[in-house]
C-alpha cells in the first residue's frame, strides 16, 4: 500500500494536472493558431472551449470571424446571434454579423446591424465605412458619401476612406469630387504607402482620365 506521503509524487509521474493548468495552456494554443491562421486547429480548440464556457460570448465571436474568413456566412451568423444573445451591448459584434447578412443579400438587415453598431459605438470607424460600402453597392450614393464624409470627421484622414469616397462620387457622376478625393488619398498614401491600394486609385482614375 502506498504511504500518504508518496501519493503526490504519484500524482506527478501519472502527468496528472489541474484542469485550469490544461484549459490554459489550451488558451495559449488557441492564441497561437490564430495568430499563425491555423484555423482549423482554433476552431477545434473553440469547439472545446464553448462547451465548457457556454456563456462566453467571447468564444462563440472568434469562431464566428473564423467562419466568416472561410465565407461560411450562416455558420458565422449563427456564432454571432449566440453572442448577442450573451451580450446585446456590443457593437463590433452587430458590425460583425452586418457583414455576413450582407453576404447573404439580407440588405436591410445588414444596414440595420450596422445602425445599431454605430449607435452603441459611434467612433467605430469600421462599421461607418462598410456601411458607406453597402449603401454604395445599393447605388444610394448620398448615404454612402455621408458615411464616409463622418468616417473622416471621427477618424484620422485615412487614404482608404477618401478612396471609397472618391470612387462614390465617381458613380454618382461627381467627378470633379472623385478626382479631389483620389489626390487626398494619393497625398496620404506618398507618406504611407500601399501598393494594392494605389493600384486601385489608378485604375478608377484611369476610367475618369482614359488620355492620361
């Protein structure tokens, strides 16, 4: 029979730990897969972690932003009902869940998520833009440019957002707009440069100036 003062040592050669010891190095490996986009492997380790913490809103948005990587708009939806469900407060996830409804095509729904996400956080900057995105895809380009016009006001000038704005003009046939708002973009971008995005001012430059 083992004594009691041997049972500890036991324990350890039998590898036997705490289970708030496993469920953090787990959390470690989940933080790793996401930050090296092994994605399969998160959401693995997500599928454990919401069973054993069903209530974690947190869980149910990482998966949910995983999916939504992978196009996966229903399975992402579903992760992002389950959230709000736990946590109706926050912004980014109704921004989150906009995104997916307008992959679906359910364009009011997405227009009103993204309302309700500006509204619980009006400096999410974020939503703004692809909200402006969406009503421009939907040709309601004085929303859009209203969008992007406050984007600019509660943000930093960003060449992005005077981009999306310059192409908005440009079809609503404001073109003298367009081309002001392309030059802020290229101004900023000689400072911060990026190449996909120049690329792309060229290009619905070209469209305006086709002899330049």
């Amino acid at each position: 029979m083992l004594s009691s003062t041997s049972k500890p040592s036991q324990t350890r050669h039998l590898g036997i730990f705490p289970k708030a010891s496993i469920d953090q190095q787990l959390k470690q490996s989940l933080h790793q897969a996401i930050q090296y986009q092994d994605y399969p492997r998160a959401i693995l380790l997500l599928n454990y972690f919401i069973i054993q913490e069903p209530k974690n809103p947190d869980h149910y948005i990482n998966r949910g932003l995983i999916y939504a990587h992978y196009q996966s708009w229903s399975q992402a939806m579903a992760d992002y009902n389950q959230a709000l469900q736990l946590n109706h407060n926050e912004g980014q996830i109704y921004a989150n869940r906009a995104k997916c409804n307008a992959a679906l095509g359910h364009w009011s729904e997405a227009l009103a998520d993204y309302d309700t996400a500006i509204g619980l956080d009006p400096d999410n900057i974020n939503a703004r833009v692809h909200q402006g995105i969406l009503f421009r895809a939907l040709s309601l380009y004085d929303d859009a440019i209203v969008c992007f016009g406050l984007a600019l006001f509660i943000g930093n000038l960003s060449a992005d957002i005077y981009a999306e704005r310059g192409r908005t003009y440009q079809l609503d046939g404001q073109w003298n707009c367009a081309i002001s708002d392309y030059q802020r973009a290229l101004e900023i971008l000689a400072e911060s440069p990026s190449e996909s995005l120049q690329s792309q001012i060229q290009v619905w430059t070209a469209e305006l100036l086709p002899n330049q």
